[in-house]
C-alpha cells in the first residue's frame, strides 16, 4: 500500500534522470546553494560543532532507553487529553487514522509534509476509502498535483523548474483569478506562484473535517509534538479542524524541551542554511475550555515499521536521523540523478543506507552502489550518521547472500585474491597500464574500453602516461633520494 518500489531499477532511472533537460536545469539550480548556505551559517555560530556532539548523545541516549521515554510521552499526552496510537506496520497505521477520519464523517483532510506518511502510503489508502487528502506543503501540493512521490525529504518538488509548475498551475487552476481576472499567461515568478497556490488551498483549511501533520520530534517531558516549517501551512493544518491527528515514527521521541533546543540549533543550518526555520509549532493536546481556537480530538499515532528491529545493530545511527536532508544536498550522485531514481520514499545517501532495511536488500541493492564513497555525507550530517560504513555493511551482505550478479562477485573475490598476494597485484598492475598506455597511444585518452562501458559510453578514459606503477615510481623516487 505504500508507493510504488522502482528501486531495483536504479540503474535504470538513473540513465534516464541524465537524459533529463529539465532535471538538470532544476538540479543545477539547488546543488550549490544549499551547501554552500550551511557552510556559512555553521561557520557563524562557533559552537556548531558541539552542538552537533550534544545532539549526537541525546540521540543516542533516547535509543538505549526509548521504551521508557515514549511511555513517558504517552503519559504526559494522555495526562493532557490526547490518545497515542501504536503501530507496528503501515496497514495498521493506515487502519487506525482512517477509523479517526471516519469518527469524524471526514470526507476532506489537510495535510502537512510527512514522510512517515509517505512511508506508509496514507494518501492512495484514504482516497480508496473516499476521503480527499489535500497536501498543504507547497512542494507537497505541487507534487500531489503531478501525482507523483517527493524527490527530497525537505523540498519534495525541488526536480521541478519553475516553467513546470507554472505548467501544472494551469492544468489545474483553470477558474483561478487574479485580482479578479482569470490568469493570461501563467507567470513563472516564484512570488506569483505561491499566491497562486496559496489562493487555491485557502478555503480548503476551512472545509477539512480533519488535519493530518507529521512530527519532527516527540517530547516525554510533555507530550508535546512539534513541527518545524517555513510556510505556516503545519499551523492551520492542525488548528483549524475539529480533530488533529499527528503521524511519527518512534525514534522522534527525545527527553525534553532543553534537548529540543539544542537540535534545532543545527537542524535548520544543515538543512536550508537558515539560523532557525520560521515557524517550530509545539502541539499539547485539544484544546481547552478557555482556548479560543485549536482541535476538539488530538491523536498521535505512533509508527515502528521495523524501527525496532534496528535496535542493538549496526543499523542503529540511522535511528539519530532528524530529517533535514544535508546529505543530499552535498552528494555528487544525488546531485546527478535525483531523488526519484532511487525508488522509493527515502532517497539519497540516507536512502541508500536505510531502504535495504526497509524495503528488503534483495529490492535495494543497488542503492548502497550509488555512492562515490567521498564521505561528504557524513561529514555534513547533523548527527553524524557513518553512512558510508552502512552502506558498506549492505554491500558486504548483498556479497554474503549472492545477491549481486555473478560477474560483479567473481570480479571482487578475484581481486581481493590479487589483494592478498602483492606480487600477484604488481604484475597485473604492471600489465593493466602497459595495455592503458598502447591502447591510448598518443592521444592519452581511450574511447572505449572493454569491461568499462559504464564509463566510456558518456566519456573518454584517462590513458596513463607512463609505464610504470606507483609502486614503481616510489621506489625509484626513494632510491634516488
């Protein structure tokens, strides 16, 4: 029930995400800025980094005792008029928030951006059952009318040029009017385009019977959820209709408002570059006899979807992930291919490092491939995730399990043997770029190569200048000196 898994197609999106204009256009636009944008703003606070350590031991801390942590969550949340619902798998997440909706004779819902929902595929659920979810997001809105999944966990529409959005406000605005004139000719100003969207999505906050967000962190110390965005959309998503219901996973619990602060602190520099997002909403529960406004009903449901299972394992640090998305932002493949070429809801380096586990190794093996294995992930990570050692771990076990082609396994253990005989390596070193240099001849470069088709295809091969080896030329360096 959740989004269609094109995974095990990764090579096959990837070869058409390169072949893609306006995916380039777009992709060209965000690669840079966003990177650079953390750069500068971690570089202004001088305790970033201690930051990110603190943040690292709260996070851990929560993962040795989440048991007693989200009990004390449900407590507190309880204790304050809201009901916490637990679920072990999507199907059960899905059930529970639509016998919610039901409760409420639901027939329109808002939503706020989630990607536990994406995860669990609430949207395709609720509409099967008659209930129309409107993404109030303006990425999510933009592509739910594209009907298609996000392409980054913090700007789902970020693939999207401006000209493509324009295009789709057209094909699905037909009646929208701008100061009282039906539009000519679709602007592609940003400005314009968000007036246009938020225009269109005003009077749905008023006629949904239901408010759906997701939670960024949970806290024990009040059961309190919070969101943190810059549109506002979470806020009138979850106040304006009678029943707010909020969708996360476990690992979000963290102690206390005092954690909450320190992780917000390097939250928003890793993941737009800003000092703090505009709007960290922290929802309490229905309202009260003496609030003017907010939800009659306030429900948390509560997703395991084989977190647990990650506990006490090498996969345990993916659970430190607060979402913000800097891994892919510096990601040199990511930045190439896009999100939609990984294949399902979590892409990138978090992606490749989490979705084996999620949606089997057998379906992601390629992802954990689709690296360059520059470790710039890790070193932007908030949290400070090893995703290159997980994602080695996957690529060792898809080995173990025979996985992986036959070709690509004899290949390793051939060269692993190589590797354990050094004489063995140094000549077939020696006889690699004897056959290099004779085939690049004089122009210094190979246009095609057997065996390396993946890199020939779209570019020449470097033909070493000289015969000998690096091992070679140390030793003469060495002699010599």
């Amino acid at each position: 029930m959740s989004m269609e898994v094109t995974s095990q197609n990764f090579e096959a999106n990837a070869a058409k995400a390169l072949r893609d204009p306006n995916l380039r256009k777009a992709m060209g636009i965000i690669s840079g800025p966003m990177a650079s944008r953390r750069v500068e703003t971690a570089r202004e606070l001088p305790e970033f980094e201690a930051l990110r350590d603190e943040g690292v031991k709260i996070k851990n801390h929560v993962l040795q005792h989440i048991d007693l942590y989200l009990e004390k969550f449900e407590q507190q949340l309880t204790a304050r008029g809201g009901k916490l619902h637990w679920c072990r798998t999507p199907r059960e997440a899905r059930e529970t928030v639509l016998a919610l909706c039901r409760s409420r004779d639901a027939k329109i819902v808002t939503k706020g951006k989630s990607m536990v929902t994406e995860e669990i595929g609430l949207n395709d659920f609720l509409l099967e059952h008659g209930i129309t979810p409107v993404e109030t997001d303006l990425g999510e809105y933009i592509i739910q009318l594209a009907h298609e999944p996000p392409s980054h966990i913090i700007g789902p529409a970020l693939h999207k040029t401006r000209e493509q959005i324009a295009e789709l406000f057209e094909d699905h605005h037909p009646d929208y009017e701008l100061n009282g004139k039906k539009a000519g000719t679709r602007s592609t100003e940003p400005q314009v385009l968000v007036t246009e969207a938020r225009s269109v999505l005003r009077d749905t906050y008023f006629k949904a019977d239901v408010g759906i967000t997701g939670a960024n962190f949970l806290i024990a110390e009040t059961g309190a959820t919070v969101i943190v965005t810059n549109e506002g959309n979470g806020d009138l998503t979850q106040s304006l209709p009678k029943m707010h219901i909020a969708v996360s996973s476990i690992e979000k619990v963290i102690p206390n408002l005092e954690d909450l602060s320190t992780i917000l602190r390097v939250l928003a520099r890793s993941a737009t570059g800003q000092e703090m997002s505009c709007y960290t909403t922290l929802s309490c529960g229905p309202k009260r006899p003496e609030d003017i406004d907010g939800p009659e009903e306030f429900h948390v449901v509560l997703v395991d979807n084989g977190r647990s299972e990650m506990l006490g394992t090498a996969l345990q640090p993916l659970l430190r992930c607060i979402r913000c998305g800097a891994c892919m932002n510096n990601c040199p493949v990511y930045h190439s291919v896009g999100g939609h070429a990984y294949g399902w809801v979590y892409p990138g380096p978090i992606g490749a490092a989490l979705d084996p586990h999620m949606i089997g190794l057998e379906t992601a093996r390629h992802l954990p491939n689709a690296s360059t294995f520059c470790g710039k992930c890790e070193e932007v990570c908030p949290m400070r995730i090893p995703l290159p050692d997980i994602m080695r771990h996957w690529r060792e076990l898809a080995h173990e399990q025979q996985i992986t082609p036959p070709l690509q396994r004899w290949g390793i253990e051939a060269w692993a043997f190589a590797a354990r005989h050094p004489w063995l390596y140094r000549l077939g070193a020696c006889v690699a770029i004897a056959a290099l240099k004779l085939l690049g001849k004089d122009k210094g470069r190979i246009a095609s190569l057997p065996l390396a088709s993946g890199w020939t295809d779209g570019r020449d091969f470097p033909a070493p200048q000289s015969a000998e080896t690096f091992m070679s030329q140390y030793k003469s360096k060495k002699k010599a000196a």
